[in-house]
C-alpha cells in the first residue's frame, strides 16, 4: 500500500489520534471515503466520455488495430532477440562445458 511498511502506518495512525482525537477520526475517515468515491466516480465518467467520443470519430477501431500491430511486432522482435541471444549462448555453454570436462573428470 503505497510502500508504507506496518511500522509506519501504525505510527501515521499514532500521530493523527494525537492531532485529532478519537472524536474526529471517523469523521475524518468518512470523510475521505466519500471523497475518494467521488474522484472515483469522476474518472470514470471521463474515462466513459472519452471513449464514446473516440467511438463516434472512429477512433475505437483504429487504436485497436494499433495495439494488435504492436503487439505483432513486440513478438517479432522478441522472438528475434531470442534466437540471436539463444545461439551465441548455447554455443558458449558448449565451450565451457568442453573446457570444464577433464576438470570434473580428475576431481
């Protein structure tokens, strides 16, 4: 959560009861509930906007057919990256091991 250990969330907790009281706390706590529902509330409602516009100018199908080309081409380029970094590699591996072989052998 955020990259707060329980350490430090219960002495958050400590110092905010110190600052407040046990009084005000849970109105605090609702407080910041209904505010977080409601930044909620709104991102989705602009998330739903953007989308019906992107939809009505065409846009929808076009980024659709982006991702799947990029995701071609990020395979591609993987696949590539692998068979090139792979050969190299095994071929090391083999010399190594050759080179290793009467090592293992005397011990």
């Amino acid at each position: 959560m955020f990259g707060i250990g329980g350490g430090e969330l219960i002495f958050i907790i400590f110092i905010a009861l110190m600052l407040f009281g046990t009084d005000k706390i849970p109105v605090i706590a609702r407080n910041l509930g209904k505010g977080m529902a409601q930044l909620k509330n709104a991102t989705n409602e602009i998330k739903s906007e953007i989308k019906k516009s992107a939809e009505a100018n065409g846009l929808d199908t076009s980024i659709n057919e982006l991702t799947s080309t990029f995701t071609k081409e990020v395979e591609s380029v993987k696949d590539s990256l692998d068979t090139n970094i792979s050969n190299p590699i095994d071929t090391m591996k083999h010399d190594i091991e050759e080179a290793t072989g009467p090592i293992k052998r005397q011990m």
